[in-house]
C-alpha cells in the first residue's frame, strides 16, 4: 500500500492522529471526505480505513502540495507546495454555530507557533490573514459540516516572489526556515491549534503518521479560555485604531476600527459617526 495512503498505521490510544498526503486537491475537501465516511452507530460494514466519528476528532490533514486549495469567499488559495504547511483539523462542533471564534482563536495559535520559532513579529488582519513584515503569510478557513468543524490552515514557507502568480506578488509573503526550524514549526502549529482550539485538560502525546521513522511526540497542554484568547487577538490586531475600507461588492465605505468584540466581530465607527459590529466581509487598511 502506498504510505501517503495508510494513514492509521501507528496510532495510539490517546493520541490525536495526522493524516499525511504527498498530493491533494484541498486538505479542508480530504478532511470532510473522512468525516463523511467515518463509522456510525450501526454501520454494518465499515471501510477498513474508517474511524468511528470520536476517533477522528482531534486529527489533522496535511498535505506538500495542495492542487484546487480553498480560500474564505469561494477563492482559491494559492497551494504550490514546497516547504509550506497545508494542515486541516478536523474538531468537535462546538455547542453553538462559532466558526469565526473558531478562525479567531486559530490565528492567534499560528501567530503563537510563528513566535516561538522565528524570531518574526505577526500580527492578524481581521478575520483571517496573519500579515509578517505587511505581508500575507498565511490563512485560514473554517467550515461547518454535519457533526464536525474543519479548520484549514495554510502557511507559506520558503516561497520566493517568482513562485507566485502576478496577481499575489508584493501582498503575498513567506516565512524563512531551515529544515530542522519547519519541522519545529510544525509540530508547534498543530499543538498551538489543539490548544487554542478544543477543551482540552490532559496532556496527550501526537503521533505523527505513516512514516514511523518521522514520527514525534508534542505536549498537548491545557486550552486558554475564550477571554484571554479573545485578549490575545487583540494584542496582534494589525487594524484597531486605523482607518479602513469595508468592502461590500464594489463599493467601499470608510470606517475606523476601533476593537474585536467578544464573539470576533470587526467593530468600526463610521465617520459620519454611527458604529457597527462586522461578523462578515472583509476590510482593508486605508493609506
């Protein structure tokens, strides 16, 4: 059997599992394709590489190279590969719909594994975007399926502006690492996520699979709570205090952000003084 396709070889009780894949269309799509074969209360005759739904809580998706890789709105995101990181976790649906607290809580755990590895300063551009040196290095998409929450996660990684498509060059970045700094970064991305992500207590071990001469162990720690991650958020947002476009179709009306509400929304004052709360669409920075 081809190992990018044997990914329960060396699972443990206790672990949360990676599904590792040289090649796939989305990572988000292979992820909800395990969540919709998963084995259900009652299923006669299960796929012999299917989880029961619990077991596939806490996993994560990865893959080199992404070929039809997704973006917020419909987009695509651009996947080419490389030493970059396209990782989707697969979670358990929170008690009420919160896939932007979800993203919210998500960047602030990139940011976090971004900090402890390198020595860059990012900061989070409402919702989504994870912006080093005023640049995009990263997004982030969360979707709702029946009975799971799939979080997709991009970061690019040793990409050089001629890897990109003319229409990214100079809004699109990379983060810089060796070997040996992706690895790490990795293995602290999936942890940071888990964290901040799901109600964890126990610590637990990660076993990375199929490749068991790869495999590593990470601390699964306590989550944060919902306050301090909201905090947190904040501490990185790139726009509280600056003046911004909301962009809705093709018109753009000026606001200021002015903080992050509770559940994630852009709050802005418009000028001629009235305020909102964004939980959609999407804001640039005026120059």
């Amino acid at each position: 059997m081809d190992e990018t396709k044997d990914p329960l070889r060396d699972r443990a009780a206790g672990a949360f599992k990676v599904f590792e894949y040289d090649e796939l269309d989305s990572t988000n799509d292979e992820a909800k394709r395990l969540v919709k074969e998963a084995v259900i209360e009652g299923q006669k005759e299960p796929s012999p590489l299917s989880l029961p739904l619990d077991g596939l809580y806490g996993s994560v998706v990865t893959a080199r190279r992404q070929n039809a890789g997704k973006g917020r709105r419909g987009r695509a995101f651009f996947s080419p590969g490389g030493d970059s990181v396209y990782a989707s976790f697969i979670l358990r649906p929170p008690e009420r719909p919160a896939e932007q607290l979800i993203t919210a809580f998500a960047a602030v755990a990139v940011c976090e594994a971004i900090e402890k590895t390198t020595s860059c300063k990012p900061g989070i551009k409402w919702l989504n975007d994870i912006i080093v040196d005023g640049k995009k290095v990263c997004g982030i998409l969360a979707e709702a399926v029946p009975q799971a929450v799939i979080l997709g996660v991009g970061v690019n990684i040793n990409l050089d502006e001629d890897d990109l498509p003319n229409n990214l060059r100079g809004t699109v970045g990379s983060l810089r690492m060796d070997a040996e700094t992706r690895e790490r970064f990795s293995d602290m991305l999936i942890e940071s996520v888990f964290r901040c992500t799901q109600d964890t207590t126990e610590p637990s071990p990660c076993v990375i699979s199929p490749r068991p001469e790869h495999n590593r162990t990470v601390p699964l720690c306590s989550s944060y709570t919902a306050p301090a991650l909201m905090d947190a958020y904040r501490a990185r947002s790139i726009l509280i205090g600056k003046p911004v476009y909301i962009l809705r179709e093709d018109e753009k009306t000026p606001a200021t952000a002015v903080g992050v509400a509770d559940d994630g929304g852009l709050v802005v004052q418009y000028e001629n003084g009235g305020g909102a709360t964004l939980r959609s669409g999407e804001v640039s920075v005026r120059i």
